[in-house]
C-alpha cells in the first residue's frame, strides 16, 4: 500500500491516521524534497519526539524544528529546510512512540 502525504493549504501534514511502520519515511520524504527556505507543519496526536532525534543525527544543522502546539491532544511542530542535504544511501528507519 503506497501512502501519499498531503499537505493542505496551510502546508500542514495530518499524520495521525498514517500508520506508524510508514510514517517516519513519509514525513522525512516530503521534508527532503521541500526547497531550501520552505517548510510545513506537522500534526500529530503525540509529541514525535524520536523524529527530531532522527533529524538531528541524521541533518544536523540542517533543519529548524519549532512546536506551534504541545498538546495534549494535538501537536504541531513547524519543520523548514535550512540548507541542502543529502539524501539517506538506506531506508530511513521508522519508529513512532507515545512520548
């Protein structure tokens, strides 16, 4: 089952009804293929802590992640392209969690 991410008209990526196996990869996906300077916004039913960690070891410095909404309920984190970056040789491991 391939599954789309779409972003609406105020660049936001619903991503509570994705399954969790795809998506990591699928919010990862559509942040590498932004243009450098643009960004969309994220909304989940749990902080995605473990996906900041993954941009962090593997974008450092290469991304700005800032939280619009901490719950309890919904969170939305803000998430621009700062610089080029080089896509992963690898699938991009996914792991979600209730953090």
């Amino acid at each position: 089952m391939q599954i789309q991410p779409v972003l609406d008209a105020d660049k936001v990526m619903d991503v509570r009804p994705i399954p969790c196996s795809v998506k990591h990869g699928l919010i990862i996906r559509t942040w590498l293929d932004l243009a450098v300077g643009d960004h969309f916004i994220i909304l989940n039913d749990h902080d995605p802590v473990p996906l900041r960690y993954q941009f962090a070891a593997q974008w450092p410095d290469a991304f700005a992640w800032e939280h619009l909404a901490q719950g309890p309920e919904e969170f939305r984190v803000k998430i621009t392209k700062l610089r080029p970056v080089v896509e992963p040789a690898a699938p991009v491991a996914s792991s979600c969690g209730h953090h």
